[in-house]
C-alpha cells in the first residue's frame, strides 16, 4: 500500500447566543441565515466525495439555536420585520429594512441580482442612520417586499436553490415578489435548517465526517481559569481590575458540551476545538477528565511551547516536519493527543483563494501539499491540519465556494499521495506521539489573548462579570441558609423559585463568559453590528441581578464600546510637504515628512474582517499652509490598475462635507460635496482637479474648504474605498481619525537636528 499524507480538514461551525435574555427574541440572524447557506451543503457536499472524510467541530451554542429554528419556535427580530407585509411597515421597521437587509457581501451576493443591486444603489453605499432616513421617499411598498425577499433568497446556498423548482423560479424571476412567494421563502428557510443536524448525525454513522466540539457557550478557558494567564504572552498588558480565577467555570462549560453533545448525537465526543484555539497548561487536564481525546490548536502555539520557530520560504511552504505530528499531554492517566494548524494552508483557504479561478486555487494547495508530502521521512505518521470558519469565508467567493471546493475535492480524491482523514481515523492508527508537559498559554491569534483581555473595553466586561458572578455567588449562600434553617412552613415552593432564579442566572454567566462578546470590544474588530453585541452582552449580564432580584448596576445601561472613538495616526507628518501632483513618486524626499494612516490589524484565518479583497496598500498624508494632501498606494501586484474605483473622505468636524474621487486608470477628479436643503442630501459645492492618477494616486484638497473659515485646530474624519472585487474598506475599521491641523510652530516643534 502506498505511503499516504493525511490531510485534515476541520471546519468550525459557530455562532454565539443571539437571543435577547429578556424578549426572548434573536437580535441577529446569523444563525438562521448561516444555516440555510453554509451549514447544511457543506456537510452534503461530501457525499459526492466519498473518499473525502473530514472533521466538522459544532459549538453547541449553535447547535441549540440550530434546533430552536427547526421548531419553528425561534422568535427573530429579522424574520418578524421579513414576514410583515410592505404596506403596513412602520417608517422605523422600513429603515431597520433599509440598515440590515443589504448585510450581504456587495459583490457576491448582492450585485449578481440586478434588482437587489438596485435597491441598494437607491439607498446609497452608506449606511449612515441620517441617509437612510433620508431615502425613504424613494422605496415603494413593492421595492420592501423585493428586498424582504432577495435578502433572505441570497442567503440560501446555490446548489440549494437549483435544487429547488420554487427556489430556483423566485430566482430567475428576480422582481415583483408576491406575499404568498415570500411567505414560502421564509417556510423554506426553517425546513433546510432542520435538516442540517440530522445530516451532520448521518453522514458521522456512515464514518464520512466526524464531529468534535468546543465549550459550551465559546469561553477562552485560560481566561476563565485564571486571567494572570494572559502575562506569559502579554507581559505588560493592562488586565482586568478583578483578576478571574474560575477553574470551575471551566468545568462546567465542558460538562454543558459534552450533554449538549450527547443528547444530540448519542454518543460521547472524542474531540474538541477549544475556543479560539486557546490553550494553557491549567486546562488540559481538565479537558482530559472529560473523555475528550484530541484536541487542536494552531503552528504558533507548538513553535512557542517547543521554542523553536516555523521556517517556511518566500511562498509559505514549511520546511519543519514537526508541525506535521500529533503530539500527546499526560494527566492523571489521561492522555491527551494535540495536533497542530498549518496557520498557511489554512488562511490560504480562509482568504487568498477566494481571489483566484477555482481550478488554479486546487492546483495551488496541492502543490503546496505536495511540498509537504516530500518533506516528511513517513507521510502515514504526518498530518496535515487545515483549520478554519466553516461559514464566513464563502461569502467572498462566487457560487458561495462550491466551484473551489469541487475542484479541490476532486484533485484530493485522484491523487493517491493523500488521503482526507478525520483527525480521529488518523490517530487511531497512528501510535506515535511526541510528548508534551506544557503548552504556552494562547490563541490561534497572536499566540496571546491581546483580542480578548487587555484593552480596556474588554477589561470592563471582564470586571462586569466578576461582580456579577460575585453577587450571584452570595444569593446563593443565602438561599442555601434559608434552605437549611426551613424557616417557615410551606416555604418550599419560594426556595424552588429562587433556585430556578439561580440556575438561569448562572446560564446567563456562562453566556457572558463566551468570547464573541470580547471579539468586538477594542481595536482589533468591527462589524454593522457592534452595538449588537455589545448590547446583548450587557443584558445577559443584566439579566444576572433581574433574575435574584437585585438592582443592576447603572453601567450596564451604558455601551461599552465608544462606536465614534476618534484615533490619532500612529505616524504623522514632521514638516510641511509640496508634493508634484501627477500621480507618480517625482522624487524620494515630496512625501519624505508624511504621515501613514493603518487601518488596523488584519490578523489570520478567523480572525480578519470579511472582505472582497484588497487594492489600497497604505494611505499618507500631509499638510502646506494651504492645503491637505493624500497619497494612495496600491498594492504592488495590482499594478498596472485600470480598473474604475471610488474614494469617499467623509469629514465630520469642524464642518461635515464629503470628498467623492473617482479613479479609472490615468483619469481621475473629485468633486466636494455638502448637506444642503432640509431633506439633508448631499449636492456638489465644487470641482477639483488636484488629483493625478499613475503608479499611484495624489490629490490636494484646500483647507479653506475643510475648516469653512472656522478657527479649528483638527480634522475629525474617515475614509470609504469602494473598488468592487478589489476591496470595499472602511479606514479607520471604525470611529475616525483626528488629524491635528498644523499651527505657526509645526515645524519647529518636529524639528530634528
């Protein structure tokens, strides 16, 4: 028999608590939405390919919601504004329509549908609270029940919809949606939702996939364990005011998967993901003591433990076999196997590939596992682990991913060098192991905890939590006491109701305690749908104090995250600049005492924003007495670029106007925009030529315009790139960038002998 390289695919399936603990009702759809387009069809998808087994990792988290939408009980604020018909909308429900039903990827999703890309051009690219109410005027009944239909329809899976003859008519017919047609949309919805987790339980019995888990609601477990764990990899980080030192929470999140688990698919779970791939020598042991197996994490993890690093060449390509070990932590008895993510091939998948022709990515990845194939000394004691999200990432490449995968399927299938294993049918026949007493405490991102614990936003949920926790711990004594003593007769049914308090009080700690909440606070993530987050965290630690009957703290009114934080630049100019605009680098010193603006950080696989790809490299700046100036650099392998883009440089104080550049190639102009009129629209208040377009693209904007004669010492301001396929991006990711405007002593006060 030939000598064989495993190959490992672990997708992981997960979404947080989206239901409002008060109202019971999910804020986001997510869930749903995923599970109509991504849940069901990635797991089908393989009964094409038989010889391809794999490793799916369910967070039970979303497994509950998952079976809450097949019971059709699942109250959803989308799914109620959806099923209303268009012509008794509120205004308010129409603009909740017109903010969150273009949450689609623009040109994937959106664009192809001739109709929905016209609904959203009417409403406009932004999505500013002030144009969106401003649009309304131009919707009529019929275009709220298009779009009520299209945005649901987008989010079903195309093989779904061909498969479907309803499905595939409303798609072809592409407008003019009736209620009833609507109506059966939405009925469509719940019923491919309800058959995701059978599939998932038959294609395990048929041994084509196997399913691992992750606790229960999401915990980074070394954090919950104890925060001071952070210090390893974070030494000078800020932590939490009230250090968290909970090992039992950790124990519970584990017991709540493994039922959760069990009930659904009748048996024990051999292997988990731990949250984030998040580690530390603490929780091992504890993950060992409950049947667990296997479990994974990522490259940087293993090259920190090991103190040795991960060399790879110019390409990516590994050049240390180690990564490609399973390896083995011993507690009590209890072994524990821990295999390790090519950080590369995984983030290839997650976020390069969806750029490229389908047939050209499969040739790539398996070229690159073929590299791989004639590095190690014996392929069957080799895995190859490629892990990442099983859902966001099709959203960037056409036909939801299936032409990618399909390819790549078919290549692994023809090529007897490989074979797709599920991460337990390689350990099962693989006895080697190399040993392990201990791990370096982190997460697949960074090797550190930075996104979840550190920046003060964070640090406040955390200290939430702990006072929470701490008051509900005390409520618990008392009602203990008061069982014991038995005060009173016929007492028992008061004791019964606050021990059900209790217990749901407790659900919503360990709720809190998931790290989706955290993903959003700081710098490092933005979404529409921050405040979302941020507002169901509060209120689950809310409901914490409703459900023992104390009063919550007023804080938890308050949003933790300021959406509308201004940044400065990390690097700003140092002396006046008078650039030649002609859209070239004339000379090396013209942009020498710039500034740089950084978007911010674009971490890896699970950890970057969703986008469609990427143009602009970096943006600088700068100033003379007279005017502003902006640089744009492409990235060096889009050039040349000719391709038509727009830039919009919003400004917001000390007067609000809007700068709309549009480039196509040499050509290039921008107008300046203003707010006039009542109905608040934006009109053009001049034309300016300043702006050349080459290798790069310069342009000069006059002060006068941007500070309106008033006596103002900083720009407040942010910028939106729309290139289409090639990026749509928002710098900063969120908030503005305040830009210091220079005074009579710029220059002396950056001088530097």
């Amino acid at each position: 028999m030939q000598n064989k390289l495993n190959i490992a695919f672990v997708w992981h399936m997960h979404q947080p608590i989206y239901k409002d603990p008060f109202s019971g009702e999910y804020i986001m759809p997510w869930v749903l939405l995923h599970g109509t387009k991504d849940y069901y069809d990635m797991a089908a998808l393989l009964e094409e390919y038989p010889n391809i087994h794999q490793t799916f990792n369910m967070v039970p988290s979303l497994v509950e919601q998952l079976e809450e939408y097949a019971s059709g009980t699942a109250l959803d604020t989308f799914r109620i504004v959806a099923l209303k018909e268009a012509d008794i909308l509120t205004d308010e429900e129409k603009i909740f329509i017109l903010t969150n039903f273009f949450h689609s990827n623009w040109e994937n999703m959106i664009r192809p549908l001739p109709r929905y890309w016209e609904l959203l051009k009417k409403r406009g690219l932004s999505n500013s609270p002030d144009e969106i109410r401003a649009s309304l005027r131009y919707y009529t009944d019929a275009d709220f029940t298009d779009l009520q239909v299209l945005f649901n329809l987008v989010w079903i899976d195309p093989t779904l919809v061909e498969a479907d003859p309803f499905l595939k008519r409303l798609r072809a017919k592409g407008r003019g949606f009736t209620e009833t047609e609507k109506l059966e949309l939405l009925d469509k919805q719940i019923s491919i939702v309800g058959k995701v987790i059978p599939k998932y339980a038959e294609l395990m019995e048929r041994g084509i996939i196997e399913v691992s888990t992750t606790p229960y609601y999401h915990p980074i477990m070394p954090l919950l364990y104890d925060s001071d764990s952070a210090k390893t990899a974070m030494p000078h980080a800020t932590l939490p005011n009230i250090r968290f030192n909970h090992p039992e929470d950790v124990v519970t999140q584990i017991e709540l998967a493994v039922k959760s688990y069990t009930d659904t698919f009748g048996r024990a779970p051999v292997g988990m993901w731990p949250s984030e791939g998040s580690v530390s020598v603490d929780v091992l042991p504890i993950i060992a003591s409950h049947g667990i197996s296997w479990i994974a994490t990522d490259e940087e993890i293993l090259s920190h433990t090991l103190k040795r690093p991960i060399r790879r060449d110019g390409s990516g390509n590994s050049f240390d076999t180690f990564l490609y070990r399973p390896f083995e932590f011993e507690s009590d008895g209890k072994r524990l196997s821990i295999i390790f993510r090519d950080h590369t091939l995984s983030d290839l998948i997650g976020f390069d590939y969806a750029r490229m022709a389908p047939e050209d990515a499969a040739n790539d990845f398996l070229r690159r596992l073929g590299h791989i194939y004639h590095l190690v000394d014996n392929p069957e004691e080799h895995i190859v682990s490629i892990i990442l999200d099983g859902e966001n990432a099709w959203e960037t490449y056409s036909n939801d991913g299936r032409d990618f995968l399909t390819c790549l399927y078919s290549r692994l299938s023809e090529d007897n060098r490989f074979r797709s294993v599920t991460v337990s049918e390689f350990l099962d026949k693989t006895e080697s192991r190399e040993k392990l007493d201990w791990i370096w405490p982190g997460s697949w991102i960074g090797h550190d905890f930075h996104v979840w614990i550190g920046h003060h936003e964070d640090n406040i949920a955390w200290d939430y939590i702990s006072e929470a926790r701490s008051a509900l711990v005390e409520y618990e004594k008392e009602v203990e006491g008061e069982e014991k003593a038995g005060k009173e007769p016929g007492n028992e049914e008061e004791i019964e109701r606050k021990k059900g308090a209790i217990k749901a009080a407790w659900t919503s700690i360990y709720a809190a305690e998931g790290s989706d909440w955290f993903w959003w606070y700081g710098d490092e993530h933005s979404s529409m749908n921050d405040s979302d987050f941020d507002l169901l965290f509060r209120r689950y630690v809310k409901n914490v104090y409703t459900q023992i009957g104390a009063q919550p703290p007023v804080c938890l009114d308050i949003p933790i995250i300021t959406t509308e934080k201004g940044v400065r630049p990390t690097s700003t100019p140092t002396a006046y600049l008078d650039p030649v605009i002609d859209g070239e680098m004339t000379n090396y010193f013209e942009w020498l005492s710039s500034g740089e603006l950084y978007r911010g950080f674009k971490g890896s696989s699970m950890h970057k924003e969703i986008e469609t790809g990427f143009l602009i490299n970096s943006i600088v700046y700068g100033f003379s007495t007279e005017r502003l100036y902006f640089r744009l650099d492409y990235l060096e392998e889009k050039l040349p670029y000719d391709n038509e883009w727009t830039l919009h440089i919003n400004f917001i104080h000390p007067i609000e106007l809007c700068i709309e550049a549009k480039v196509n190639g040499p050509e290039a102009s921008f107008n300046i925009l203003r707010r006039k009129g009542e109905d608040g629209q934006w009109s053009v208040e001049a034309t300016v030529y300043e702006i050349a377009s080459k290798n790069v693209v310069e342009m000069a904007v006059p002060l006068s315009q941007l500070t309106g004669g008033e006596d103002a010492n900083e720009l407040h301001l942010f910028i939106n790139i729309d290139a289409g396929t090639d990026g749509i991006l928002r710098w900063p990711s969120k908030g503005f960038y305040i830009f210091d405007l220079p005074d009579e002593n710029f220059e002396l006060e950056n001088w530097i002998v």
